[in-house]
C-alpha cells in the first residue's frame, strides 16, 4: 500500500510542477463534455413543431372539383384549406403543380404533394359503381439529407387524415342536408310519401312482369305440337339422306368410268391431226425434191428415162399420202362442228387428187414426146414444173387449213371434255351433313323447348317471391313513423347536421398516456452522448498518460499490482472532473430532464470508474494493442448499443453483441434517472458494471506480465521506424 502512495504522490508532484501537463490536464477535463453537450443541443427537439415547421414541403392542387346534387366538392380545396391551419411542416403552396415538382428536383423543398385533377371525382366514384381510387402524388428528394425524409414521412400521414376528414366530412354533411327529406312529413301524414309511391310503382310493375311470364310460359306449352311434327320430318329427312348417299355413290363410279373414255378419245384424235401434219410435210418434201432435179435436170437422150423415174416417185410419194388426204378420210375422220369448214376441208382434199391426177397426165404427155424434138420435151417438163408448184401450193393450204381449225378444235374438244368431268367430281363431293344438322336440330328441339319453359317457371317464382317481399317493405316503411327512435333520429337531423359531420368524420378523441414522459428529444438523447463522451475521455487518457512507472526511488519490493493502481489514480482523477464538470453543464448549461440528480451524477462517476479502469488496463497489458482494441470497443458500441435507434431495428450481430456492452447498462441506469425508476433496473445496471471493473483488474494484473515481451517488441519495433511515438 505504501509503494501505491509513494507512485501517487510522485504523479501529482510532477504534473504540478509542469504547466504544460496542467494545460493537458485542463484540456483532458473540457473536452469530452463539450462533445456530450453540443450533441444534446444539436439533438434537442428536431422533431416538434418548432423545427420541423422549417422544413418546407410543397403542396398543389389540381383537383377539378365535381357537383353532387346541389352541392359543389372540392375535396382538393378543403385539404389545402386545412394544410394552411396545420403547422406541423413549413407548407409551401404553389400555383401549379411543375412548380412545386421543379422546386424538389431543385432543392428547394425536401418534398412536394400534387393533388390529382381528377381527385374529388374519383372520391366518389363508388356511386357509379366504377370505382376509381383518388390519387395524390409524392415526391421526396432523398439526397439532400438521410433524417430529413423521415421526419416529411409524417407529412403523408397528415395528409391522408385530412384526406379521410374532408371526404367523410363532405359526404356525411351531403347526406345529413338531404336527409332532412326524411324528416319531412307530407300532407297526407306519411313519412316519405313519393318514395312510397315509387315503391307501389314498382310492386305494379313486377305484377305485370309476373302476368307476362305467364303468357310465356302458356306459349311454350303450344309449343309441343311443334315438337311433335318435328318426328315425321325428322324420318323424311332420313330418308333424303339415304337417297343422296346413293346418288353420290353411283355418280361417283359413272365418272370414274367416263374419265378414260375421255383421255381416250383427246389421244385419238391427237395421233390423227399429228397423222396428217407429218403426211404432208412427207408430201411437201418429196414435191419440193422433184422440183429441184427438175430444175437441175437437162434434156438429153436419157430425158424420157428421167420423166419415167419421176413419174415413179410421184406415185411412190402420193400411195403413202393419199388414205390421209383423201377427201372421204377426211370427211370421215376430222370434223370441225362447223359445215363451212369442213366443206372448204373437203374441197381442198380434192384439188389435191386433181393436181396429182394433172400432174400424172403431164408427165405420160412428156414420155410419149421422148422421140420428138428437145423442144417439146423442154415444153413438157415445164408444163410438170408448173404442176408440181401447183401441188405444193395445194399442200401449203392443207397444212395452213389443219394448223387453223383442226387443231384448236380438237383442244376445244378435249378441254371441254375434261371439264364435264371435273364437274362431275365436284358433284361427287356432296355429302349429307347439311340434312343430318337438320335432322339432330330437329331432334334437340323438344329438349330446348323443355329447358326454356323450365327457365321461365323459375323465373316466375322469383318475380312472386320479389313482390311478396316488396309488399312487405312497403308495410314496414309505412310503419316507420310511428317508431319512436326513428321520431328521435328526425330530430338530431334537423338540429345540427355540420355539428354530426364532424363527428362522423372524426367520430374517435385518442387520448395520450405517456408511461415515463421525457420533455424533449435531447434529454432522451442525454444518455448516449454522457456515457459516449465519458468513454472518449477515458480513451483520450489512456493514449496521453503514460502507464509504466520508471521512477522507483524509495520503493522497496514494488509488485506489478502497486504500479497498476498506483499509476491509475490520476487517471481516475481526471476522469471525475471530466464526469462533474458534463454532468453539471448538462443540468445547468444544457437543461436536461432529471428526476434524480444525485443518482444521475452518481451513475456518471460510476461509470467513469468502470470505463477509465477498463481502458487503462488495456493500455497498461497490451500497449497500443489495447489502445486500438478500445477504439473497436467505442466504434461498435457507437453503432449497435441503442443509443439513436432502437437495438431491434439494427442488424443481428449487434442485438447479439448489445448484452456485452457496457453501453447498455450505464445508458439503462441513466434512462431511470431521467425518466423515471422501475423497480430494480437502476441497482440491476450498476452492479453489472461491476463485472467489467473486475475483467479490467484480471486484464492489468494478470495479463500484464505474459504481454510484456510482446510489448517490449512492439515498442522497439516503433522506435526503430524513426517515425511513430
């Protein structure tokens, strides 16, 4: 104990005898609670109305407006009205609606309400049964600050109130006027005699709906009859239908039989005009040839020999043509359909026969001159030139005569032909699916018939069912008059319709009941930024003053435990200053709330006894190993112990961590003082704190001398960089 003494008094000579470490001292003592009260002040109240009326939220209406009945609405006019009583938000109301836009985009405004053109419209657009929600658009610049969009959020909340008190305020203050009507008593004594009447008016409609239905349903039964008959033509349509399938049947096979006799026939007389086409090009050919050795030939002594070889090849060439172009092969053969040309056929065939008979008779005239002069045989030969040209002239006209009516005849022929067969298939296509429809109508008549008489039976009985209840109703409105709480209820409506509008509009007064009331924001905020600013100053301590006692002089057996709490004193002294002088300027300088200010105080100390201790065993066992491992302690503690948002709201690795933190229980403990106590949580807090006095003890005098070469190192380390203290 001697040994711890002798280290205090050694500190506080020192420190008083250097100005410099007194103006530390003085600067270690004032500034964490500059740091606890400027964040209380800035934290005070920035959620009441004082503040949060600076912040300027922009609000237009392009509502329209709609007429009900005789009364004008304009639900967006009645929220602007009541905006401008409201002030909670700096409302900002703009002429159009892009301006309080633009003024968002801009910055100006950190949000902007646009009442929709079509709002009131829509608000009640459940009369009409086509129900359209009205719709006020939101706009929110979230980049110009983080907490500021939260506290605007209100404003939508504010609006939808004043949204739901216009709209059930109008419509109820709408109902309640024209309600009067209910109260109203007509000259013959009865409650709402036209809506009676309009009711009566109904009853003798659905009666006469009723008596039509009846004559429905007495048609419907005539109808039988018709399903009657529908038998007889039912089994003659069976009957047409047997009788078509087998017309279709054999006419099918006929064209079946008829199509080859066709193609028969067009081939026929194709081979035939192809016949005669090659026959006189034969023809033409062999007259052409004759001609030319005519032509070539001179008259010799061997002339009548030449008129013999040609005569020879006249007959050779005509026996081949003339079953061809005979005039009766062609009259039997080749007809055109047309007598004119088939004459002019014939005629031509025998021009033929007489220019060959011509041609042969010339030619017996120039052998019988083979003994006479050459100029005879010279005149006959020329006489058998010219009827060969004859004759090929002829053959021209024959070939010109089957090119200009045989041919496109015979493809007239053949064509038409072809399609009286095609006709025929189309025909064959027909089947009886257009009288088996008939027949299964026919047969599904006396079905639908039933049906339809059912539906209008049924129908009917809801018509007399719906009368009955109507007639009913009727009694019972005619009775109404006479009830006395309905006499009551014409009463209140006659008395002040506004004053019931506004309680159906807002018919529920929440009453607040605050468990433990704290003033304002900042004296609930006080004990996060105390206990925050206690553990700073404890940091700040632990990094400035040195933990390794070097002067020993008259110290005799000096253990590590003495020079661990000999060392901590001023530590823990200056730490107390720094605890009364934030804890005074809190209550005196901030004006904070406090229900207990000697308890207050006392946590505070208690506290800093924990926090200092905690922080310079670290500093004392581990060096600047413990210095870093508080800032990790401050840096977590910051952000997962409770004291700005609530610790379930955060992520889990802090609610899981939240139990080991210090925090938790000096911020408890100073919650109790300023709000109110509880039971045992205020002596629950500060005997958890003990336990971390004891693990900052085991750190400082257990740890010390296992950690003490590693520190060695560290320190040497340092010093050999030339840079770091």
């Amino acid at each position: 104990m001697k040994n711890i003494l002798k280290i205090i008094v050694s500190d506080i000579k020192r420190l008083s005898t250097n100005v410099v470490a007194v103006v530390v001292i003085i600067g270690l003592t004032v500034i964490p609670c500059l740091y606890a009260w400027f964040n209380i002040l800035s934290n005070w109240d920035p959620y009441g109305e004082s503040a949060t009326s600076n912040l300027q939220v922009a609000v237009a209406s392009s509502d329209q407006g709609i007429v009900l009945g005789n009364f004008e609405v304009n639900v967006g006019d009645t929220i602007i009205s009541n905006l401008k009583e409201n002030k909670t938000i700096g409302w900002v109301f703009t002429d159009t609606a892009q301006e309080a836009i633009e003024g968002v985009y801009a910055g100006d405004y950190y949000a902007a309400l646009v009442i929709d053109e079509q709002f009131s419209a829509n608000m009640i657009s459940f009369l009409s049964g086509d129900i359209e929600n009205p719709v006020i658009t939101y706009y929110e610049n979230e980049k110009k600050n983080a907490i500021a969009p939260k506290i605007t959020g209100k404003v939508k909340t504010t609006i939808e109130r004043e949204v739901d008190h216009a709209f059930v305020g109008t419509i109820a203050e709408t109902f309640l006027n024209a309600s009067e009507y209910l109260a109203s008593v007509d000259e013959e004594g009865n409650v709402t005699g036209e809506g009676i009447a309009k009711l009566e008016q109904l009853d003798s409609d659905i009666n006469g709906v009723i008596t039509i239905l009846d004559s429905y349903i007495a048609l419907m039964d005539s109808t039988e009859q018709i399903s009657e008959a529908s038998q007889s033509v039912t089994e003659t349509a069976d009957s047409i239908t047997e009788l078509a399938e087998k017309m279709a049947q054999n006419a099918q096979q006929e064209a079946k039989e008829a199509k080859p006799k066709v193609d028969e026939a067009k081939n026929d007389l194709d081979n035939t005009i192809t016949n005669i086409n090659d026959k006189l090009d034969i023809l033409s050919s062999n007259a052409t040839t004759i001609e030319n050795e005519l032509n070539n030939q001179t008259v010799n002594i061997s002339a009548a020999s030449t008129a013999k070889e040609i005569q020879d090849n006249i007959s050779s060439v005509w026996g081949s043509t003339e079953d061809t172009l005979s005039p009766n092969y062609i009259l039997t053969n080749i007809s055109t359909g047309n007598s004119d040309i088939d004459d002019q056929l014939h005629g031509i065939a025998l021009d033929i026969n007489t220019k060959i008979s011509t041609l042969n008779t010339d030619i017996d005239a120039w052998r019988e001159t083979e003994e006479k002069g050459n100029a005879d045989v010279n005149q006959f030969k020329q006489t058998v030139l010219t009827d060969l040209s004859n004759l090929q002239d002829k053959v021209d006209v024959v070939r010109a005569s089957y090119s200009e009516y045989l041919k496109p005849t015979a493809d007239a022929v053949s064509s038409s032909a072809e399609k009286a067969v095609e006709e025929i298939e189309k025909l064959l296509k027909y089947d009886a699916t257009s009288i088996d429809l008939v027949v299964s109508n026919l047969d599904n008549y006396s079905a639908i018939m039933d049906k339809s008489k059912e539906s209008l039976v049924k129908s009917r009985d809801e018509a007399v069912e719906m009368e009955q209840g109507l007639s009913a109703l009727i009694a019972d409105i005619k009775g109404v008059s006479e009830n006395e709480a309905y006499q009551k209820f014409a009463e209140l409506i006659k008395s002040d319709p506004e004053f019931l509008s506004d309680f159906i509009s807002s018919p529920v007064d929440i009453s607040d009941e605050y468990i433990y009331p704290i003033e304002n924001n900042g004296s609930a905020t006080a004990p996060f930024y105390i206990i925050l600013s206690i553990w700073v100053g404890s940091l700040i301590m632990s990094t400035i003053l040195k933990t390794t006692v070097k002067d020993t002089t008259g110290m005799v057996n000096l253990k590590n435990w003495q020079c661990f709490f000999g060392r901590y004193f001023v530590t823990f002294a200056i730490g107390q200053i720094q605890t009364i002088i934030t804890v005074l300027g809190a209550f005196l300088f901030v004006g904070i709330q406090c229900q207990n200010y000697f308890l207050f105080w006392l946590t505070c100390a208690w506290t800093s006894l924990i926090y200092s201790l905690l922080l310079y065993s670290f500093t004392y066992s581990f060096g600047n190993v413990g210095e870093a491992l508080s800032v990790i302690l401050m840096v977590i503690q910051v952000a997962g112990a409770g004291g700005t948002f609530p610790i379930e709201v955060l992520p889990k690795v802090f609610q899981i961590l939240y139990k080991f933190m210090p925090f938790k229980y000096s911020m408890n403990a100073l919650r109790e003082c300023i709000g109110g106590f509880y039971k045992n949580t205020y002596r629950d807090c500060m005997l958890t704190l003990i336990a971390y006095g004891v693990v900052a003890i085991f750190v400082g005098v257990v740890l010390y001398h296992p950690c003490k070469v590693l520190n060695e190192k560290i320190e040497s380390s340092k010093e050999a960089s030339g840079i770091l203290i």
